[in-house]
C-alpha cells in the first residue's frame, strides 16, 4: 500500500490530505474519507488504509485546517462528556465546520489528485464519513450527483436540524447507494434525534443497520466505545458497497 500526504491549496490556504492506494498499478476509483469530530489520528488513518486494502485510492482531507493543521484532541478528555474543557473544545471546532467550505476543499483536493496517475479522475467515485463526516457524506453526494454513486455514513451526528436545508432532507431523493448504520445506544446521536434521517433512508437505495449495543463511536478500536461487531459488519458492507458500485 502507498501511504503519502498531500499539501492541497484552498482557498482558505493549505489543507493536508492523507493519501492511501493500493500498490498495484492503477487507476484506482477515488474514495473521500471524512473524518469524525475527533479529527485526524490513528484510528481515522486506519479507514483511510482499509479503504486502500480493498482496492481503492482513499484520499482524507484534514476538515480542521482552518482553525489548526491536523488539530488533535484527548480523547480522555472528551469522554468526560459535556461540560468538560476538551469536550467543549471538540463541540466548537465541529461547529466551525461550513459545509460549502468542506464542499470546496473535496473539490480541490479532487482537481490535485488528477494529477497522480494512481487515481482515476473521472468516473465512480464514494465517500465513507462518520460522525459530523456524515453529514458532510450526505452534502457531497447531493452536490456531486454524477460523480458520487455511494456513500456509507457510520453513527452519523448533526445530520437532522431545524433548518430548511437540513442535510436529512436530501437523502431519501440521492441516486447514490447508501450503506447507513446506527448504534442503538448512541448517546450523542440517538436514534430518536435521527428519527427523521431514518425516514428519509426508507425512501432511498440504502441498507440500514442498527447494532444492539453499540454507542456513538463504535467503529474505532481507539474509543471506549468500539463495538467488534458493529464494526466488523459495518466495514463488510462497505466493502460490498464498493465492489458494486466502483468496480
């Protein structure tokens, strides 16, 4: 596997993105992978590398770069919930996140990687997001129509609000194949707040999964709250989805 970083240009200066792709001759079909609020670390590296394992050119841009390159938070810290210093911080920086913003940086970092022959910058592409990378999973599919024919969102957070352009609004009208899964113990994104979501997913192209068990966070063996087997099938599906759509 080739693992390399990039230095993408946007137009709120320079953005880091993670490169993983398969050492086998390309061109490989393009993964964005959107991380959740804790940012850039191991576990979300790992994505990106497990992504590259199955055949594909992963590429995970640093969504924190306007506030800090490759802001990193404690983790201990932020599972002392809210009120907690480091979990407050995690909050603001989630919600400095403007999706055009995020829309314009996969833009850019789509326009850099044409260059690397490895990838193939035209046809299929999907995304992977977790968390608030859900939400932003959902808004680039929606944008990118033609482009983007699958998405696979895990513990998706921030995706139902009260705006009128609220993210879930646009999911059960998405072309694209969808692999959705929830823990039904989610503290932070409940199964009732994402009720509406929900919804939307029984109108569109989607498998959907709820994990007996598992709370916010179940896909990363570096949280408390990694869930072995919501995360073994969650990535089964994903590899699946893949298979079907991006080969």
């Amino acid at each position: 596997m080739i693992d390399k970083e990039l230095l993408v240009q946007t137009a709120d200066g320079p953005m880091a993105v993670a490169v993983r792709h398969p050492d086998e001759e390309g061109p490989h079909p393009v993964v964005v992978v959107f991380h959740d609020g804790p940012g850039l670390r191991k576990d979300i590296y790992d994505v990106a590398a497990k992504v590259a394992e199955a055949g594909y050119y992963a590429v995970l841009p640093d969504l924190y770069h306007r506030i800090e390159p490759k802001m990193s938070f404690d983790l201990s810290g932020i599972g002392q919930g809210p009120g907690s210093p480091e979990f407050e911080r995690l909050m603001k920086a989630v919600g400095s996140l403007d999706d055009a913003k995020v829309l314009a940086d996969v833009a850019a970092t789509l326009g850099a990687v044409t260059e690397d022959p490895a990838a193939r910058g035209s046809g299929a592409k999907g995304a992977v997001g977790f968390c608030v990378g859900a939400r932003l999973t959902f808004r680039l599919l929606a944008a990118r129509p033609d482009e983007f024919v699958a998405g696979a969102t895990m513990h998706p957070s921030f995706c139902v609000t009260d705006e009128p352009d609220s993210p879930h609004l646009s999911v059960g009208s998405l072309g694209a194949e969808l692999f959705v899964a929830f823990g039904a113990a989610d503290t932070l994104a409940s199964l009732e707040v994402n009720k509406p979501l929900r919804d939307e997913l029984a109108r569109a192209n989607a498998t959907v999964e709820i994990y007996d068990g598992a709370d916010h966070g179940f896909m990363f063996p570096g949280l408390p709250a990694y869930h072995e087997e919501g995360a073994t099938t969650s990535w089964e599906r994903i590899r699946e989805l893949f298979g079907r759509t991006l080969a």
